[in-house]
C-alpha cells in the first residue's frame, strides 16, 4: 500500500514538473510571438536572431532600421520586458 502511494505521489509530481515546463518557453519564442507588438513599425526591417543571458539579438536589414532601433531602445525593451517569461532582458545587441 505504501508503495502504491509513493508511485501514486511520484507520478503528480512529475506531471507538475512537465506542466511547469511547458508554461516556461523560451524568451527567444515569447518574442518571435510578439515581434509585431515589440517592434511595431520596425518588424519588417529586422530580425531576431536570438536570445542569450538577457541580451536579444537582432539582425538587420539596413543602417536605417539599426539607427532607428538603436534610437528606440529603451521603448523596445520595454515592450519586451512586459512579456511573461522576458522580465530578464536587459540589453539588445545588433549582429
């Protein structure tokens, strides 16, 4: 009876510990999702290559588009930040 308990208890662990994983992305997908909202006008002239250690990675097309998302940095961030999961990001560096 014990045992059949300890499995029992092992078994909604784990399905706690998948549910838990799933609600958990990736900041790098959370962004993607909302490339439109986070980047607004700029979404076509860009492209985000990654996300590593609080730092999005952003490819662009053109100077145009880096000298405007340098300008609005600190608005983009903020956009980005707000996303569940993204609370982390700090910086954006161009690649």
């Amino acid at each position: 009876q014990q045992t059949n308990k300890s499995l029992i208890e092992t078994l909604d662990e784990l399905n706690k510990i998948q549910s838990e994983g799933r609600a958990k992305r990736a900041a790098a997908d959370i962004i993607l999702e909302n490339w439109g909202q986070c980047m607004q006008s700029l979404k076509d002239k860009c492209a985000l290559q990654s996300v590593n250690n609080g730092v999005v990675f952003i490819a662009t097309f053109d100077a145009h588009a880096r000298q405007a998302i340098a300008f609005n940095q600190r608005k983009i961030l903020e956009r980005i930040t707000s996303l569940e999961g993204c609370r982390d990001i700090k910086r954006i560096r161009f690649v």
